[in-house]
C-alpha cells in the first residue's frame, strides 16, 4: 500500500498540472545546470508553459490513471515534464533548441491525446506554430481581396488616364 504522502503529492501534481494541460513533452535533463534550467524555464514561461521535474514512479501513476499507454523509454532517469497548452509546437521548438546547447535531452511527449516519442516530436518541432498558421492562413484569405484593390486600382487609373485624354482631344479641338 502506497504511503498517504505519495498518495497526496500524486493528487496533487494530477490536478496542477496534469489536468489543467492537454500537453506534456517529457526530457532528461542530467547533465544541466542551475542556470540554463533557469534559462529554459523562463523562456518556457514566455509561451504560457512550465518545467517541472517528477519523479518517474509519480508520473508512472499518473499517466496510467489517465488512461496514457506505457511510457516505456520515456519513464527511464532522471524526468523533467513541461507542460503546454495551445503553444505546444512553440514549446517543442525551443526544447529542441535548447538540446543543440545542451545535454537537454527529449525522451517524448504527450500531444493532442497521443503518446509520442523522441523522433516523432522532432518531426512535430518543424510544423508552424499556431500564429505561424494563422498568419499563412491570413495571407491566403487576404491575397484574393488584394488582387481585387489592385485591379480595381489599375482600372481606376486606366479610366484616370482615358478621361484625361478625352478632355485634351476636346482641348485641342475646340
């Protein structure tokens, strides 16, 4: 039977962090230090994400009681879990980043409700982000309405230009 401690502090990482993100990406962070965790950690606050290291036994608990499949590689040394929400390739990005640096490494994650490894989130790191798709998705809407304002724009002229040519023929002639 599981000390009632384990049992809390298990509730309670279920419920702050667990529950409350869709998305987990899981790393090994052995090997850095004290200041570029602090530096990775303030640039994940940047994108409305946080790092926090667990216990691999507490994690093992709680992914089970959601329902995840085995963690299998994943849940091997030491695990720091960051948390995401709508900034997830954002997030997977700058992990990745930070691993060219460092001895950071990304065992896999959990995203949009399945489980991934290491190489599938390296995949998952070069989509846009979610304001990069956005802004794709703007352009394309938005470049239709620009063909228009500048064909309108040409005709306008073309009509200026026709117009003012009419009114120096009737010059010259009257």
């Amino acid at each position: 039977m599981a000390q009632q401690y384990k049992i809390d502090k298990i509730s309670e990482l279920k419920k702050k962090y667990f529950d409350c993100n869709r998305n987990y990406v899981f790393t090994d962070f052995k090997g850095l230090s004290v200041e570029k965790i602090s530096s990775i950690r303030k640039k994940l606050r940047n994108l409305d994400a946080k790092l926090v290291v667990i216990k691999n036994s507490y994690i093992k608990n709680i992914v089970k009681e959601k329902g995840i499949d085995d963690l299998k590689e994943i849940g091997v040394g030491p695990t720091a879990v960051v948390f995401a929400n709508d900034t997830v390739t954002e997030v997977v990005k700058l992990l990745f980043e930070s691993t060219k640096d460092s001895p950071l490494k990304i065992k896999g994650g959990y995203a949009e409700g399945s489980l991934f490894d290491a190489k599938a989130i390296e995949a998952f790191s070069k989509l846009p982000g979610k304001k990069e798709l956005i802004a794709m998705v703007m352009a394309t809407m938005n470049a239709p309405i620009q063909n228009f304002a500048y064909a309108c724009n040409d005709v306008i002229g073309r009509f200026v230009r026709v117009v003012k040519a009419y009114e120096e023929k009737q010059q010259q002639a009257g």
